[in-house]
C-alpha cells in the first residue's frame, strides 16, 4: 500500500465507526488475516492491530510483514504449535494485567487448523474475554465458489500423511452426506487425489482450490476419475496451498431408510427424540433433521 493509498483509506467515513466502538482490556481479539491478498484484511482488524498491547501470531516473521504493509508497529509474541500451551500461560498473565492481545495466525482464521485453539482455551478458561473478528477463511471461500449445492459440509482440514491413517480416516467418511473440506500442502497433492479416488466413488465431485484470492488463483471441479489427470497437465498444480472439497454421498436409498427407522426405533426406546435423531445421524451418516422429524412421527405414533 502506497503512502497516497494510505492517506485515501484514513479518510473512508467508515473508519470513523471503528473508533466508535468499545474495545475493552483483560480481552483476547482473536483476529482472522488475508489468506493471500493483503487488502482482504477488514477494517475493523486493522483498528484492533492499532490499539492492542501485542500480538500473538504463529511466526513473527510474517505478521511483522502484514503489519509493516499498513504501517503498523507492534510488539509480537511467538505462540505456534510447538510452543502453544507455553503461550498461553503467558498470554493469560498480560490479560490479567489488565492489557489487550490480538491473535493471528499466518493466515485466515486462528485456530482452523492453525495454532490459537488451545490459547482460546487458556483465556477463557482463566475467566477472560474472547473477542473474535471475523474474517478470511479458506474453507468458506472455497465452498462459496464450488456449487456444490448442500446445506452441510463436514470440515476435515488436513489428512494424516501417512497412506494407511490417510486411508482409515477416509474410509470413516465414506457416508457423509455433506459437502467434505480437506486442505493439502501441494507436495501430497497428488497422494491426495489417488486415496480419494480409491475410496470414494468416480463420480462424485471434487473441487481444487489452489491459491485462493492469489495472483495464481486456481479453482477446478470435476469427476473424482479425472482429478489425477487433471493435476498431471500442468506442473504447477504441484505447487501452492489446496483446499480440496468433496461431494458429500448420495441420499439413502429406500434400504437406507429401513434401517434408520430400525436404529431409530431402538434409541427411541432409551433416548429423546432429539438425543436418538443426533445417534442415529452419526451412525447411518444421514441429516439429523431429516431423523429428527423420522423420530417425532415414530414418538408420535407410540
């Protein structure tokens, strides 16, 4: 961002509203950044960044990046996997102390699969305020421009990276009915698109997503049976940070259905209808609020 650029945005009407706002201390603002372009940071995070007594991130070396792009000077703390729980400890003190801390991570939202749950956990566990400003999230983003038409997903976030854990977990997913959202370093790519196909069936759909919002933004959908030649025609599909989404299984067939009603059934007899509905959908894989409507007439006709 220009010098002239920054001065133009200092005089947006909008940012007055930030100011307006009440921003109290003792609190945790967790803080979703860009996934890959800069000016997908918010308004309202960018205020927080300003006012906050440090900022939490997972490395130092790019959020001090990030904050040098809008000018802004702040003392960071190094709160990454290896060193979370740690982190946290100390994090919990300066809010008891009285400061404000801001958490981000190197990208999008803390704690999607990436470092801050676990200093969430500490926070509130401690009695203090989480404050959280919404943001960019790379599984949204892709699930806004797949069309995969549902109104579930079932977030995976990355797979094991060894082939046989890979497959178990893939294999528990074979009847989920959502929409699945994994996400893949571009070196396992290609591991990735070959367990799936040999899971899954090769007509479900999938969605590529490579460097989303990025210069070299890529989004591709196709049958899972031309996923690995559609990676192979271009080498540059091996680089570059994937979310990849799946198309969740088809509706249950009419033996489906006899068998929800029968594990229904059984539940109904110990269970509420909402406790049995919420069995049922983990076990059969079904909507829990198609079961749950199953459940009330079978209630209903006892």
């Amino acid at each position: 961002m220009t010098v002239q650029e920054s001065s133009v945005l200092a005089t947006l009407p909008v940012l007055g509203e930030t100011a307006l706002q009440t921003y109290p201390t003792a609190t945790l603002y967790v803080v979703a950044t860009p996934i890959g372009n800069v000016t997908d940071i918010s308004l309202r995070a960018l205020h927080v960044l300003t006012l906050v007594d440090a900022i939490a991130c997972e490395d130092t070396r790019n959020t001090s990046h990030l904050l040098q792009r809008f000018g802004i000077h702040k003392p960071l703390v190094a709160a990454h996997m290896h060193n979370e729980r740690e982190a946290a400890q100390a994090i919990v003190q300066r809010l008891q102390a009285g400061e404000r801390i801001a958490l981000v991570s190197d990208a999008g939202t803390p704690g999607v699969s990436d470092p801050g749950a676990k200093i969430v956990d500490a926070v509130i566990g401690a009695g203090l305020r989480v404050v959280p400003l919404p943001g960019a999230s790379a599984a949204v983003t892709a699930l806004s421009a797949s069309g995969l038409i549902n109104d579930q997903f079932h977030f995976v976030g990355f797979l094991p990276a060894k082939a046989k854990q890979r497959e178990t977990v893939l294999n528990g997913l074979r009847t989920v009915t959502a929409t699945m959202v994994f996400y893949e370093a571009p070196h396992r790519i290609v591991d990735c698109a070959a367990a799936l196909a040999a899971v899954f069936e090769p007509t479900r759909q999938v969605v590529f997503a490579r460097e989303l919002t990025k210069l070299f933004e890529e989004i591709h959908r196709c049958p899972l049976s031309d996923a690995a030649a559609w990676i192979a025609a271009d080498a540059h599909r091996e680089k570059g940070e994937y979310v990849v989404l799946l198309a969740g299984a088809p509706e249950a067939t009419d033996a489906g259905d006899a068998e929800a009603e029968r594990i229904l059934n059984i539940l109904l007899a110990e269970c509420s209808v909402k406790q049995a509905a919420n069995l049922a959908a983990q076990i059969t894989g079904r909507k829990k609020n198609a079961l749950y409507d199953r459940a009330l007439a079978l209630k209903g006709g006892d």
